[in-house]
C-alpha cells in the first residue's frame, strides 16, 4: 500500500484485514507423522471404563504428567502483574541457564475424581523415581486424608 501511494499505520492494516475475513490465529496442531494405532479408540474406551469403575467404587484415580523443565534464577517469565509504575521487578537480560542452579522440574498430579490438581517441584530429571516420588507425596499430603478407606490407586498419563 505505501509503494502505491496509500500512507497507512499497522492498525488501519489490521482493520481492513478483518474486514476482508482475516483474523490472528495460532498453528492447530492436526498435522499427523504417523497413522493412529487402529486401536486407539478401543484403549481410550478402557481406560474410561476402569475410571468409572474405579471411582464408582470410591478408589483414586490420577492423571500424572511432567511438566516443561524451567530454569532456576532471575529470568523473565510470560505474563504480567500489576506495580506501580516503573517499579516492575527487573529480571537477567538473557536466558541462559545458571548451570550451578539446575533446572526445576514440575510434576503434575490430576485428581480426577476431586477435580483437585497438586505439583511437585524437584530439581531431578523427569525420572521414574522422581514420578513415584511424587505419588507418594501427593498420597501423603491429599490422597490418604481424600481416601481413607482406598485399597488400589489408578494412575493415567
């Protein structure tokens, strides 16, 4: 437009862009590398069954996942708080990882029945025993006061 003449700021842009149907959007990941198993649905269909049956019989069932590895120190994050003005918290001028700090590693529990979420911080990498570790915790701080008379748990992930 401007190398036709047209003097026009970013949002006269935007405005006539959505006149025309257009619209911000973010990638939609549907794209698959490979072909679903062709069990996949029947899986799904089990693992739904079990829950039921499970909290049906006022047994634990749990989602658990690890979530992204964040480095540990002063580095900017996503997001905004309110401060007064020019008194925002100042932050290193780049995100490279303090070696001597690590990295935290959040885990995830989902308490489907109770709809309760709870996380566990550790500076361990995403292992098996830091994912029992962090079952047990749940259980002992949540799970054995929520579900006192449970004889099996159901985890899912």
């Amino acid at each position: 437009m401007n190398e036709s003449g047209y003097k026009l700021s970013h949002r006269t842009v935007s405005d006539l862009l959505e006149l025309l149907g257009y619209s911000l959007q973010a990638n939609k990941k549907e794209l698959a590398l490979k072909k679903s198993h062709p069990d996949r649905n029947e899986q799904f269909e089990y693992i739904n069954s079990q829950t039921k049956m499970f909290l049906s019989e006022n047994e634990p069932v749990i989602s658990i996942d690890a979530k992204k590895k964040e480095n540990i120190g002063n580095f900017k994050n996503n997001g905004v708080e309110y401060y007064r003005k020019d008194e925002a918290p100042k932050v290193l001028d780049h995100d490279f990882p303090i070696i001597k700090n690590g990295k935290a590693t959040p885990y995830g529990i989902y308490d489907i029945g109770a709809n309760k979420g709870f996380v566990n911080v550790g500076l361990s990498a995403d292992t098996a025993e830091f994912a029992g570790n962090s079952i047990l915790k749940w259980w002992e701080t949540i799970g054995k006061s929520d579900y006192h008379n449970a004889t099996k748990l159901m985890i899912t992930y």
